[in-house]
C-alpha cells in the first residue's frame, strides 16, 4: 500500500509538473508571436512610410516609378485576384522599380537626389554611356544616368531607367560600380553582371499594396518570362566607323532600296515568326553585315536567318505566304538538312535550320543538281537581342565565334565574290541525298531563281 501511495504522489507531482511547463511555454510563446507581430507591424509602418516618401518624391519630380520587383511581380502572378502584401516587400532586403525615359533627353535626377538624402536616404546616380544608334555618334558618346540605388534603415531602392528606342523597344544599361554605398549585388536583378538588357513596351496597370497605389506591369507573368532572356549585347559602331572609313558607305540608289527591302523583311519575318512564337537569329551575311558594319551588306542580295529545329512550326510555310512572301525553295527535311527561301519584292529570305548534336551546332545545305548535302559547323552559342537599324532582333551572344566559323579571320575583308559551299571555312560535305528521295528533299518553285 505505501508503493501504491508513492506511485500516486510521484505521478500527481509529474503531471503538475507538465502543466506548468505548458502553461509556461504557451504564455512564453504567446508573448513572443505578440512581440513578432509588433515587430513585423512596426516594420511594416516604416516601410509604408518609406514607400510612401520614394512615391512623392519622385512624383513630384515628374518620374514616374513602375514596380519591376521579380519576386513582387511573382507573388502577385500568384494572386487571385492581383494584389501584394506590404510585408511581403518589407521582408525584402532591396525592392526594384523602373522609370521610362527619353534617350535624347534623359532625366534630370539631382532634385530628386536632394530630395531622397533630406529624408534619410544614402544615394548613387550610376552612369554610363547611353546606346549608340548611328555611326556617326561612336565617338560623341556622353554618359547618362543608368540606375538609382538608395539605402535607409537597412531597406534598398533600386531603380533601373529603361529608355525608349525608336518606340520599339525599351533598353537598360549595366550597373557598374553598383556597390559603391554597399548594395547587395547578388541581389541585382536588371545590369548584373556589366551586362545591357532590352524588353518590349508594357501596359501598366494600378496595383494595390495594402492603401498604397502602385503601378506594375498589366501581364506580370509576361513580363517576368521576358525578363528571363533579356540579355542586350550593342552594335560595335567604333568598328562599323572603322570599315566604313576603310572602305566607304555604298549609298547609291539601288543600295539604299535594297537596304530599305531588308528592313521589310526583317519587320515581317518577326511579325510571322512572332507570331508562330519560332525565335530567330541574324545568320550568315545578314548576321555578318550587323557585326562589321552595323548595317546590311548590300552587295549580299537576301536576307539570312537562323531558327533551332526544335523551334520548327508546321504552318511557317502558309504563314510566310499569308504576309505576301512566295516560297522560292525547301531542301532537306525537317530532321536533317532543311531549309526555306522565300521571295518577297525581289529579295530572297533564306531560312536557316540548325541542329544540336555532340559535335557542336550545325546548319545543312544542298547542291540541287547533284544532291550533295552540306554540314556547316559552329561552335556552341546562346542568343542575345541586339539593334539593327531600329529593329529588335537576336543575334549569337559570341558573335565574334560565329562569325569566324563561317568567314574566317578576315571577315573584315568586304569579299564579293561568294561561293556558299566552298568559301565558307566551316562547310564540309555530308553525304548525298538518294536520287529516289530527290522530289522530296529538292524543291525549287520558280526554277528561274538560283541554288542556295
């Protein structure tokens, strides 16, 4: 009987024990998500504030701000309906905005520095030579602002200045010298890395950041799958400056017509292949004409294009003919070797395929009379956007390699007389197409017109 009683008194003391323990760890608990919440709400509250005093100060300048913030534009596309969280900003160690802005009259930003440094901030205008456009300006080059950074109580403003070219399209430049004041670079998001960048124009749209009215992108998944590729590389207009100064500027009338007739067909190429959403690459001598002289080669007489196979859209063929193109020619088929001419107002448009495998990248071509096929090797590449002549387009990131595979170290030599399967240093035989296989894998429309 006395263990029995023991038993009891040891269990009763034990279980008293726990219940104080759990009252002491559930009032310990309760004070602490108390004291997290006024921490998170007292946060919040300065960072409305913040946000409020960037909103005004830059309003009041005429600046307008549109939130660009990839993980904000993020947590929005998560939303149903749109709408973000202040906190969610407050949590962030630096918030991204943008501002749009005229290239030949870029904005005024020493108000709005003052103005940002009375109210606490620490701020940095990053500079750096704008986007050149024309050769004749390679050399009158003057710095505009770039990017903004500010700091206070340890929350980062970064805002990145897109300018508008041509009204086609809208262009950052890099943030070099970012952490100057401390900026977490590894939390950069547009001119990392030194590099440029380029996106499409946008609709905004107004956003609501708890009693905040903030601007963002209208199609905010859009935008974020843009910004994923938006790698901008400039035309080399000290260069082009260089070839011209060499070998002079053909501006005779039939030069400039052909130049005015590429541009078309750029335009509509895009618009097409846009469309059938098939990316696509300046190739070959229209790849070589941006890269030497910033221009098209007028000699050349077609335009070159580059597409991955992987990218191939059955209805390319009807939708080129639909913008008033004529299909000149298909060689190959779709898993080796193919290619499309079309003409369009006595231009002809080649479509190069390429394909990937372990020995690189490659593109076919087929001798029509005989049914040799053609293999032109590159070495590796990825694609970046580039400019020529207003138009937005991609272009081999390393154009230089690309460029050398297929013309050799002297494509800064203007060379006329052009072989296009045995100049190129690239070009190696690769078989014959069986002569039984011939009216499948030759096709030639207007047999006026020559081979590729």
């Amino acid at each position: 009987m006395q263990v029995l009683h023991a038993f009891v008194i040891v269990c009763t003391s034990s279980i008293a024990f726990i219940l104080v323990q759990m009252y002491l760890a559930r009032f310990i608990t309760s004070e602490s998500e108390n004291y997290d919440a006024c921490a998170i709400a007292e946060k919040d509250e300065v960072s409305q504030i913040v946000l409020r005093d960037i909103l005004a100060i830059f309003s009041q300048q005429g600046i307008r701000l549109v939130l660009v913030d990839k993980l904000a534009l993020e947590a929005i596309s998560r939303k149903n309906p749109p709408g973000l969280n202040l906190h969610f900003l407050s949590s962030q160690v630096v918030t991204t905005f943008a501002t749009i802005a005229n290239l030949k009259s870029p904005p005024d930003l020493e108000n709005s520095l003052s103005d940002l440094q009375e109210v606490g901030f620490r701020v940095d205008i990053l500079t750096g030579p704008g986007i050149i456009l024309d050769v004749r300006h390679a050399h009158a080059n003057a710095n505009i602002p770039l990017h903004i950074v500010a700091e206070r109580t340890g929350w980062w403003l970064h805002v990145v200045i897109l300018y508008d070219i041509h009204g086609s399209f809208l262009w950052h430049g890099p943030a070099t010298g970012v952490t100057t004041l401390g900026f977490p670079e590894d939390m950069l998001q547009y001119g990392s890395g030194g590099r440029e960048g380029v996106l499409d124009w946008f609709d905004v749209r107004s956003s609501k950041l708890d009693d905040l009215e903030i601007e963002v992108p209208a199609n905010t998944s859009e935008f974020l799958a843009e910004t994923a590729n938006s790698t901008f590389i400039s035309c080399n207009y000290t260069r082009a400056k260089e070839f011209f100064d060499t070998y002079n500027d053909d501006t005779s009338g039939e030069a400039l017509y052909f130049k005015a007739k590429v541009l078309q067909i750029i335009r509509l190429s895009k618009l097409v292949l846009e469309s059938l959403e098939v990316p696509f690459w300046l190739s070959s001598g229209t790849c070589l004409g941006w890269f030497r002289q910033c221009d098209v080669i007028p000699y050349s007489k077609d335009v070159d294009i580059g597409v991955w196979i992987k990218h191939y859209h059955p209805g390319i063929i009807d939708a080129f003919v639909a913008k008033g193109f004529w299909l000149h020619s298909i060689f190959g088929r779709v898993n080796d070797s193919y290619e499309l001419s079309f003409g369009y107002s006595g231009v002809k448009l080649d479509i190069f395929f390429f394909y990937e495998d372990s020995r690189g990248m490659w593109n076919g071509g087929t001798e029509f009379t005989s049914g040799q096929k053609y293999r032109y090797d590159f070495p590796k590449f990825q694609l970046c956007w580039t400019e020529l002549m207003g138009i937005k387009v991609r272009v081999p990131c390393d154009t230089l390699s690309y460029i050398e595979a297929n013309y050799g170290d002297q494509w800064f030599e203007p060379i006329k007389e052009w072989d296009w399967n045995k100049s190129p240093p690239n070009a190696r035989t690769n078989g014959y197409w069986p002569e039984l296989e011939w009216r499948e894998v030759i096709q030639i429309f207007y047999p006026e017109a020559e081979d590729s």
